[in-house]
C-alpha cells in the first residue's frame, strides 16, 4: 500500500513539472513578440474633456491607432507630447492601441 502511494506521488511530481516546463516553453517560444509598455498611464478614462493623457517610462514618440467595438479604425495619429485630442469622436466604448519603440500596448477608451 505505501507503495502505491510512493509512485502516485512521484508520478504527480513529474508530471507537474512537465507542465511547468511546457508553460516556460510556451512563454519563451517567440521572443520577436512586442512586449508590453513599460509605465503606460492612460488618463483620464473615461474622458470628459476631449483630451487623453498617455504617458510611458520613455516618454517617446507613440503611434496611437483608435478602433471602435466593431473593429473599423477611426483615428491614427502619432503623438510626441502626452495630450491627444479625441473631441472628434463620438462618445461611446473604443479599443486605443499604443505602439512604442518596439513595444505594444491595447486598453478601452471610454469616451462620454
């Protein structure tokens, strides 16, 4: 009986460890991947005023892209300060998508 247990408990140890190299694996399998942005602020949300913040680690120049829920792009622009302008949208629930150097980051924009 003290067997028994011995090699079921030996055989859930290797196979957890199995799974937890398999996951490292899965993790590490492409490395060109975009990371994410490091110190990404994105104020005020949901916005009132017309005027977004975004402010990053870096604080280099960004290419912002603005969809709507049903995927259709309404706004490309690239941004060198933290301010950008989105008095032009209609209020409503969008997906803004950041990209920073070699970095990329996607949030929900709310816009009242």
């Amino acid at each position: 009986m003290k067997k028994n247990y011995f090699y079921s408990i030996l055989l859930t140890v290797f196979f957890c460890s199995l799974s937890l190299k398999a996951q490292e694996n899965k993790q590490q399998a492409n490395p060109n991947a975009p990371s994410v942005i490091e110190g990404l602020n994105l104020y005020p949300n949901p916005v009132n005023t017309g005027k977004v913040y975004i402010s990053t680690k870096n604080d280099g120049e960004k290419e912002i892209i603005i969809f709507d829920l049903l995927g259709k792009q309404v706004l490309q622009t690239k941004l060198s300060s933290k301010e950008l302008n989105v008095s032009n949208l209609t209020p409503g629930v969008y997906i803004i998508k950041i990209n920073e150097d070699n970095s990329t980051a996607t949030r929900k924009l709310i816009i009242r």
